[in-house]
C-alpha cells in the first residue's frame, strides 16, 4: 500500500494457514459475529500502556528508531527474552507496522501493536493490550523466523505476506511485501550493525510513516 498510513497499515500475520499469504487480503474474510462482538467490548477497555518513566530503556536496543519505539524500549527487550527474538528485529516490525500506536487499525482489520489479524486473537483477548498484542505478533513472527532457516529477510516477508510466502521467488511476492522486506531488511541491518543512523528508516517516514507516528506520537502521550 504505497502511502502513508493513518489509521491503516502495511498488514501482518497473515491467514490462518499462510498458504499463498497476502496480509492484504484480510480485507475479503468473513469474521465471525462473535468475534466482533467481542473485540468491540474489548476495544473499550484500558489499554495497560505503561508510563514513559517506567520503561527500563536498554542499550541493546539500536538508537535508529523514533522516539515512539523508543518508548516500548524495556518492553521490547523484555518480549525479545521471551520469545528469543532480537529486540531490533522487534522493533523493525513495529516500527513499520504502528509506529509504536498500541490503537493502530488498518483497513483490513490489523490491530495494536504488531497489527495482529483478529483470527490470531483468542476468544477474551484484548487485541489493543500490548502484552497480549505482543504475544500473538511475536508467536507469528517466531514461526516466520524458524521457517525461514534464520533468515530475517524471508522473516520478514512472512510476517507481512504469509508465511507461505517464504516457500515462493521473491517475482512472485505481492508488491506490498516487497516494499515491506525493501524498507524492513536494512533498517534491521542497520539496527543490528550498530549505526547511529538508518537511511532506510528516513526514508520509510518520510514516504509512509510521517502520518502514522503522528499518531503514534500523541496517543503515547509524548507530544508537549
């Protein structure tokens, strides 16, 4: 989706079974009444958002990403010890996915966070929790690594597109999720390397994220 996003986003963790895998697609399913039902009543209550100076901000985390990720720093660490994940992979998806807005949704249904798709959600769950948003995105991404050998890039494109995707040639992806793995690979090189600084990332804001991190930015409370 070539534009910044507002209330929408690049879509993640695809369908139930990631045969083909467009994150895109979500868009045609049919959710269930109940799950409506439910995810309404769960979208009003609180969100757990834990206060800027409660974070525990750890150096593993790489400075090239914005203030919003920066916020979720001692979270993300702590996610990534759970799930043995790199903390700049983490951040990477988040900060392309919502920009760090725990209330992102996009067009398709994508939630929080991560921008989970509601069939990743048990039934009580409050898809807007972080910790539960986190969860279920971080479960998804963890398979998407372990198909793909390790290999971030093809991770990558499985948490966007499918992880059925992983399986296919790169000519064949849709073209969201290789705008995804073009913007997502080297901000987590960059991450990873050590930079100060991530040309990437500047470019990804400036094409899609100027917008969303606005958002971002005022939900978390940061703007003065």
């Amino acid at each position: 989706m070539p534009r910044a996003r507002t209330t929408t986003s690049w879509q993640t963790a695809a369908s139930p079974e990631e045969d083909y895998g467009s994150g895109c697609f979500s868009g045609f399913m049919i959710i269930p009444l109940s799950v409506i039902l439910v995810s309404g009543l769960l979208a009003s209550l609180a969100l757990n958002i834990p206060s800027a100076e409660n974070l525990q901000m750890n150096k593993n985390l790489s400075p090239i990403f914005t203030a919003e990720i920066q916020y979720w720093s001692g979270s993300i660490v702590r996610w990534g010890n759970a799930a043995g994940l790199d903390p700049n992979l983490i951040a990477t998806i988040m900060q392309i996915e919502s920009c760090g807005n725990p209330r992102a949704k996009s067009s398709a249904g994508a939630l929080g966070l991560f921008q989970v798709m509601p069939f990743h959600f048990q039934l009580l769950d409050n898809p807007y929790n972080p910790e539960t948003n986190a969860e279920r995105g971080l479960a998804y991404l963890k398979r998407s690594l372990e198909t793909a050998n390790g290999n971030a890039r093809l991770a990558l494109a499985g948490y966007n597109g499918g992880i059925g995707l992983i399986g296919r040639t790169e000519w064949a992806w849709p073209a969201e999720t290789k705008r995804y793995v073009q913007f997502g690979e080297p901000i987590y090189s960059a991450a990873r390397s050590g930079s100060s600084s991530s040309e990437a990332l500047q470019n990804w804001y400036v094409q899609y994220g100027v917008s969303l991190c606005r958002q971002a930015n005022r939900q978390l409370g940061l703007t003065q």
